[in-house]
C-alpha cells in the first residue's frame, strides 16, 4: 500500500464533510436523543433526531473523532433527512453491508455516502465510519419501544 | 548494546507492512517476541507438556520444575526476599484486581482513602472505584503538574491518615513520566498505608528492586516485556498476602477439602486456584533471561537515548504537540502527541500505510485525556530493538501526514 491507496480512504468528499460538517449542532425541544462513544479509540456522538409522522423531520449530530467517523456523521444526518424510519434503517443495513464490502443494494441514490465505500478496505477504521449510522440506528429502535 | 543486531533476534520485525519494512512502535501496547521466548514455549509444549504440582510422572515433574524455576526467576528479576512473594496471574490487570478483591475489600470501610493518580491506567482506576463503592471509602486523585508529572509535595498533601491504599503507575503508559515510587511509597508508609505499583510499563525497561522500592505490592505483565500473552506478576510482601484471602478457589489452592470446610495451601499457591499458566510463565522465565543477558541497565540507556531523541526530531514537525516532560529526564521510551488538526486515527492510518505501527487513541486513560484536554493522542513507545533509524523513519512519516493532509483540505 502507498499513499495512492490512501486517496482510496481519504477521498475529496469525506474531507469536504470532515472540514465542512453538514447539521453539526443539538436540536432542541423533544427530539429524540442518542449517544454513542467508539470506546476503543475515544470516538464520541451525540445524534438528536426529530421525527414527524413517520419521518425523519430533522437530524443533528456533535461529536468527537476522526475524519472518517465525523465525515459519516455528516452524511448520514443528510441522507436521513426526510427518509422514513424504516428506509433510514434499510440504508444503515446497506452501509454496513458496504463497509464490510458485501455486495449490497445499489438500486438507492447513496449520494456522498458511496465516497465511504473505500473504508471497506481499511479494516481498522470501519467502526469509525459505523459509529453515527449505530448511533441513528439505536434511536430507531428506542422510538419503537417507547411507543 | 546493539538494537540492530538485538533486532534480528525478533523474527516478527524481519516483515513489509504495506510494501515497506515494518517499523515497530507500539510497544507499549505490547512487545514483540525473541526467537528465545518462542522457543521456550515450543520446548515446553513439544517436550514437557504437563501438569504441575502432581510430580509422579517424568513429565509432570519437568513441568513443575520449568513453572517453578520461572518463579525463582521472577523474584531475582525484581529482587523479591522469597518466591513466596511471587504470585502468577494473567497480567497486570488481574493482579491489582487481586490486590482490591481480596486486601482493600478486607481492610477498608466508610472513612478511608484510596489514593490514586492522574495519569493512571484504567486497570489501576476502576478496581480501586469498585472498592470504594462496595466499602464506601473515597477515591482520591494526586494532581498533576504542568509538565505532567507528580510533586511530592501534592502527594503529602494528599495522603492522610485515613488513607489506606496509595497505588500509582511506576511508568505512566501515555506521558513517560517515571514517578518517584520509593519516595511515594515512604509517605505513604508514614501514615499507615500500603503502596501498590503498576509496573506494567515499568518491569520491561527498568531494574526494579522490590526492597529497595519498599512497595507492598507490585503488579506487571510477561506480554510487554518479551513474554507471550496471558502471563503476569503479582508480587506482594509476605507478611501481607499471608493474611490476605484467595481470590479464586478450586484446584491447586488448597490444603486440605472437606464437606463444608477447607484450607488452602500455603503462599504463593494459595492465589493460583486452577491450573496455572505454565507455558506462559516458562514463556516469561525465557524472557527475562533474555532481558538480563542484555541487561536492563543498557535497555534503560537505549530506551533513554531513542526519547531524547524522538523528541528532538519529532519537535521539527510543523504543527507538533507533545505531551508529557519536555526532556528526556525521567521519562521512559513513550512519546505522545498531537498534530495540529489531523485526528490521530488519521495519522495512525496514514503511517501504518507507510509501514509505521504506532498507537491512536484514549490509551486506556481517559482521566488523563481529559486532563490533557484531548479526546485522543497518538503514541509512539520503543523498545530494545527500535533504532535512532525508524524514529527517522516516524518524522519524515508525520511530515508526509501533514503535507497529505494539507493537500486534502
């Protein structure tokens, strides 16, 4: 490997995300709240989502961590936005099908979200890239329990 | 001493990593292992393979007298009185969980201190949190000073009369900082407390004198000073582990087993319940040969000698942060830093593309990362075998870093 395959991992995108980080912030009211840490290497995410009939209204994200694991938590609350619960899901499970490099749905726009496929390649870093998506996922389900 | 030609004696470190020789800093996570210790552990499982402490069998006794003979080892290493005082256990961890199940649980109530510091590892924080629960004693924290090392005078303002338990690093596995032990150990004695050491960073680079130290327990680990894995030390006066309880019951313990009552067996076996960790003791006892044959003296000069100058070269890099002492004085081969904006993770990515093994993260301290002020560092600890060449190799990595990173944004 050289610094050509990093390029595979760093690519414009996730560093456009990382310097630029789309929805960072808290939502305030009664939105529902999650936090998550990567205890091996410190990372940290607090994910506050609002959902309106069924659907993801709006999702912010603050955290600690890495370019890969904040450049992810940018894209997702972008991806979410406006998707209903179970597509947010379906979209966490094709991502994690992605990082583990299975072939996975590409029938869906993944956008930005498709610059994360080189992580597959680093295994080491793939927990950094899950973390926000675990995190969006972990609230889906607190919200079903809670109904 | 000569890293280079110590250095061949590692298999493991003759490798590429991503199409360039394997440069190794991450030692203090764990060490490599020489063809010595690999050796000795094959011999045993090859040859002698048996269990101990049942010596009717030809094997049963080599078996015994290799688990045994490491034993003796260990407690020249250390420079203990008796092998009494040596106990085996799975590592640094399970040895100062020993010390907290069985003495502090017996010995502490409401009112007592434990002390503790700063830059400890969590292994040497969460036992000791656990204790204060279950016996409402106060956890307390010796501060740090600037430069991250531990004043004296904090520690006497620190320690009272109430406090029962002092236990600090010997070497803090992020700063490098070697703290003054014997010093610690004597005002804690002053008030009537015990003083246990973590050496799990110490005992690999340094000449540790039990005596000398005058601590009451001491706790390290066979895998990061050439030993395997799953081998560790709990070293403790005689005195003191004679009253104390075991921990685990079972086999090899006991004395005598009846229907409702039973004895243990006497010191050091009646902290070893269950069959022992033979290759992995004969695994350390190879080690340590290893260790002495070089000497501890030159490994501590090297190590000394390789931070110096990691942090003179690594202070080149634009951008650079380094956490800990400034100087190379009392401070073991661990160099933690920062750069600039790149998250540590990144710059372990980046280096491990170039060949370089160091370590990113919290380093098992998150106390100390939130009295650094930082989520994260990025680590790079040496050993016997590392040469003035691969921290070479780890600045012109870090300039690369950099410039690779100032390209993406």
């Amino acid at each position: 490997m050289s610094f050509n395959n990093l390029d595979t991992l760093y690519r414009q995108v996730i560093m456009d995300h990382y310097k630029n980080p789309r929805n960072k912030g808290v939502l305030e009211d009664d939105s529902l709240t999650v936090n998550m840490n990567n205890p091996t290497c410190g990372d940290r995410i607090q994910l506050t989502l609002k959902l309106e009939d069924g659907k993801v209204a709006d999702a912010k994200f603050e955290g600690e961590g890495c370019s890969i694991s904040m450049s992810s938590a940018s894209m997702m609350t972008q991806a979410i936005k406006g998707k209903t619960k179970e597509e947010a899901v379906k979209l966490s499970h094709i991502f994690s099908d992605m990082m583990l490099g299975k072939d996975y749905d590409d029938d869906i726009d993944l956008g930005d979200i498709e610059a994360l496929q080189g992580v597959s390649q680093f295994p080491a870093r793939i927990k950094c890239a899950t973390l926000a998506w675990k995190a969006m996922e972990k609230g889906m389900n607190e919200e079903d329990t809670a109904k | 001493m000569n890293a280079k030609e110590i250095r061949e004696l590692f298999p493991i470190l003759n490798q590429e990593v991503n199409g360039h020789p394997l440069v190794y800093l991450d030692s203090g996570a764990t060490s490599q292992k020489p063809i010595q210790v690999i050796e000795a552990v094959q011999k045993y499982y090859h040859n002698d393979n048996s269990n101990v402490h049942r010596g009717v069998h030809t094997l049963g006794t080599r078996a015994t007298d290799g688990y045994e003979g490491a034993r003796e080892k260990v407690r020249k290493f250390i420079r203990a009185k008796s092998t009494e005082e040596i106990i085996f256990t799975r590592g640094t961890t399970t040895s100062i969980n020993k010390v907290a199940a069985s003495y502090a649980r017996a010995n502490l109530s409401e009112g007592d201190e434990i002390v503790i510091s700063y830059m400890e590892h969590h292994s040497n924080i969460i036992p000791w949190q656990q204790v204060a629960k279950e016996t409402g004693a106060t956890l307390k924290y010796l501060p740090l000073q600037e430069d991250g090392t531990i004043a004296l005078s904090d520690v006497s303002a620190t320690i009272t009369d109430q406090t029962k338990i002092v236990s600090v690093t010997l070497v803090s596995n992020v700063l490098g900082v070697i703290n003054p032990i014997k010093d610690i150990a004597k005002i804690a004695h002053q008030h009537g407390a015990v003083m246990v050491v973590d050496a799990a960073q110490g005992a690999p680079h340094l000449k540790i004198d039990v005596q000398d130290l005058d601590c009451d327990f001491l706790a390290f680990s066979g895998h990061k000073m050439c030993g395997p894995t799953g081998i560790g030390v709990l070293y403790g006066k005689k005195q003191l582990l004679e009253n104390m309880e075991p921990v685990e019951f079972g086999g090899e313990m006991i004395d005598f087993v009846g229907l409702y009552e039973s004895t243990w067996k006497e010191l050091p076996w009646k902290f070893e319940g269950g069959t022992p960790i033979i290759a992995g003791a004969i695994g350390l006892g190879a080690a340590i040969d290893f260790l002495e044959e070089i000497g501890l003296d030159q490994i501590e000069a090297h190590e000394h000698k390789l931070a110096a100058y990691a942090l003179e070269r690594l202070s080149e890099v634009e951008g650079m942060k380094i956490f800990g002492p400034k100087t190379a004085a009392n401070r073991a081969g661990i160099v933690t830093f920062n750069l600039d904006d790149v998250h540590p993770h990144d710059v372990a990515t980046v280096l491990d593309a170039e060949g370089i093994a160091i370590r990113a993260g919290h380093h098992c301290a998150q106390p100390l990362m939130k009295w650094l002020k930082q989520s994260a560092t990025a680590r790079a600890s040496f050993y016997l075998y590392n040469t003035e060449e691969d921290i070479d190799k780890l600045t012109t990595g870090l300039i690369k870093t950099k410039e690779y990173f100032s390209d993406v944004f």
